[in-house]
C-alpha cells in the first residue's frame, strides 16, 4: 500500500466512535516500535515529523524509513498498513511546501499565535497549495501551552479556542481538520503545581479538560475532524523509573487517559502523542544503564527501547484510541 491521506481515515473514525494515533517520529527504532504495533493491532496510523525531526534525521531518511516500515508490513505480516506522513506544527507556507513536494500527505499549518485573519490568510495560501497536490491540511485555533518545536509557549499565553470563530475559520481557509485548544498542553511538564490539586499518593491533578468548548465547536462543524495536540499522559510509572535511574523530573504530569478516552470516543478524530514515547523509551534506556553499566553496544539498550514503544503504542491504540482492528 501507498502512503495515504487522513480523509478516509478521519470519516470511518468519526462514524465508528474513535481516534486515529499520531505519533511523533524522530528515528528507526520510534518508527519500527510504532508501526510494529500498529500491525499486531490492524491499526490505521498517522506517523508525523516536526520541523526539529526533519533537522535532526533529514526529510529523506524517515520518508525511507516509513516506506521500509510499510513493505516490511507487507513482507512479514501480509498486511497494507495504511500510514499517513504528517507535517506537525508547519510554522511556514516554505516549510508546508517544502514537505507536501517531498511526498508527505498531510501537513499542518499552526499560525494559532497570530491574530484571526492573519492565520486564516497563510492557512488558506498552504491549503490552496496542499489541495492542489492531493495533500490535506490540519489548521489551528486557540493556543497550548508547553513546548512547541523547541518554543516555550507560557501558560499566561494559552488560550482555549473560541467556538464562536470555528466555522468562518473553516470556511475561509477550506482546511481539512482543525486541533483545537480544550486544556491539553505539549511536553512532560504540562501544568505548573498550582494549576493542579494533589490527589491522596500526592501526585498532581491538572485541571480536567473543557469538555464544553469540544462540545459546542462539534455541534457548530458537525462531522469535521477534531485534533487534540498534547495528549500524552506522562504514567508516572514511567517518571519513577527515570527520577530512580539517576532523572531529574519532579512534577511531570499529564492529561488523565480517562479524559482522552472519552475524547477519542466523541468528535476527536486525530490525537497526537509525542511525550509519552520519549518517556517509555528514556526510562527503559535509564533503567537498562542502571542495571547493566558495563553495556556499550547501542542494540543493547535500543532494542528494549523499541519494545518499550511498542507495547506503550499497543496500550494507546487499544485502551485509549479504540482503533485496534479498524485498518
Ligand atoms: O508538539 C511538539 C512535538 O512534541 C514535537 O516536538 O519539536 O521536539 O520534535 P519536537
Ligand atoms: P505531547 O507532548 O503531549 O505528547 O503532545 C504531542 C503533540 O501534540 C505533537 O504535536
Ligand atoms: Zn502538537
């Protein structure tokens, strides 16, 4: 099977009640743990690459390496794994292009940070562009906060989405998905301690997600796809291990897979998961130095990484997402 776009995805998605997976991918081992799970669980998958992937593997080795990933599907299990190339955070209508010629499906422009009609103008010149080339656009309205492609974005900057401005949005720029913002944030440090309760073991509770701005944006774009961004969950079993093999992560917290269930479950066709990898792999590569600091060969530690994105991709497809069985 070719590379394919989001659109038939995205429909079968939103009429069978869940979410499609997008996973950032960054090198061999992420891509082979990813996909090898999206095929032991007949998954469809969005694989996408950040503008600071790009600059640390090239355009060229991970457009390989996700084609390797798709023939190896073929070869080794008789299955055509449907994978969708994504741009994530596209900052630039040169960067889209750049990306959208070098054979990606799907890209997306987030001009969120400027005002309305700026972000709908260079939203509308990508998807011009996009649509012309067969490739689709995700766009952006309202702001996380966290870490975007190595910028901080504060929490006093994030704003929720208006769902007021969602319709003349879409409608003007013709876009093809759009990632709202309800609460979630980037990175591993989503919310600072007071924006959060303790619970009882004296872990931090964020703030639950604004199920009514998701509500009221589905109810104004009946059937269109919803994005949620910063949706890891940063398990804390993971951050144990880290803070235990000699890591330094006091107060990672993250968004309740409760809360991203009952997401995946209604508009939320696409949800995008990044935070969580480097997590499973970092404490897995921790823990393996801890206890073998003799080690120095790569495959060593590497080879149990990928497993450890593997079974952490399986847990989201299966018990988050809804979306085993569905390729
Ligand atoms: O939203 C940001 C993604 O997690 C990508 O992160 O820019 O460090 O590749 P990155
Ligand atoms: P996390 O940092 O929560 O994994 O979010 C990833 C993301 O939104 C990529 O665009
Ligand atoms: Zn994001």
């Amino acid at each position: 099977m070719a590379l394919v776009t989001s659109t038939e995805m995205f429909k079968k998605a939103y009429d069978g009640g869940y979410a499609i997976g997008a996973f950032n991918v960054n090198n061999m081992e992420i891509i082979q743990g990813i996909t090898e799970a999206a095929i032991e669980k007949r998954a469809p998958l969005i694989l996408q690459v950040s503008k600071g992937a790009r600059a640390y593997a090239k355009h060229v080795y991970l457009m390989h390496l996700i084609k390797a990933a798709i023939e190896d599907a073929e070869q080794t299990a008789g299955f055509d794994l449907p994978i969708v190339v994504h741009l994530d955070h596209g900052d630039s209508f040169e960067l889209c292009k750049s990306c959208i010629d070098g054979g990606f499906t799907s890209v997306m422009i987030d001009k969120s940070g400027l005002p309305f009609e700026e972000n709908i103008k260079i939203t509308k010149q990508v998807v011009d562009y996009a649509h012309d080339h067969g490739v689709v656009v995700e766009a952006e309205l309202g702001t996380l906060a966290g870490v975007e492609d190595e910028v901080n974005v504060s929490a006093e900057d994030s704003s929720y989405t208006r769902p007021e401005d969602v319709e003349e949005f879409v409608k003007s720029t013709g876009c093809d998905s759009l990632a709202i913002a309800i609460g979630t944030s980037h990175g591993a440090y989503k919310f600072k301690a007071e924006q959060c309760t303790r619970n009882e073991k004296g872990i931090l509770v964020p703030p639950p997600l604004r199920f009514d701005i998701l509500e009221e944006v589905s109810k104004r774009l009946p059937g269109f796809p919803i994005v949620l961004h910063g949706s890891s969950s940063v398990p804390q079993e993971f951050v144990k291990i880290i803070n235990a093999c000699g890591g330094k992560m006091p107060d990672a917290v993250g968004i309740p897979e409760e809360q991203l269930r009952q997401a995946a479950r209604g508009a939320v066709c696409k949800i995008n998961i990044d935070s969580d990898l480097r997590l499973a792999m970092t404490a897995c590569i921790r823990q393996h130095f801890t206890e073998h600091p003799d080690h120095f060969d790569p495959r060593q530690y590497l080879k149990p990484a990928r497993v450890a994105i593997k079974e952490m991709v399986e847990h989201k497809l299966v018990d988050v997402l809804g979306c085993d069985g569905k390729a």
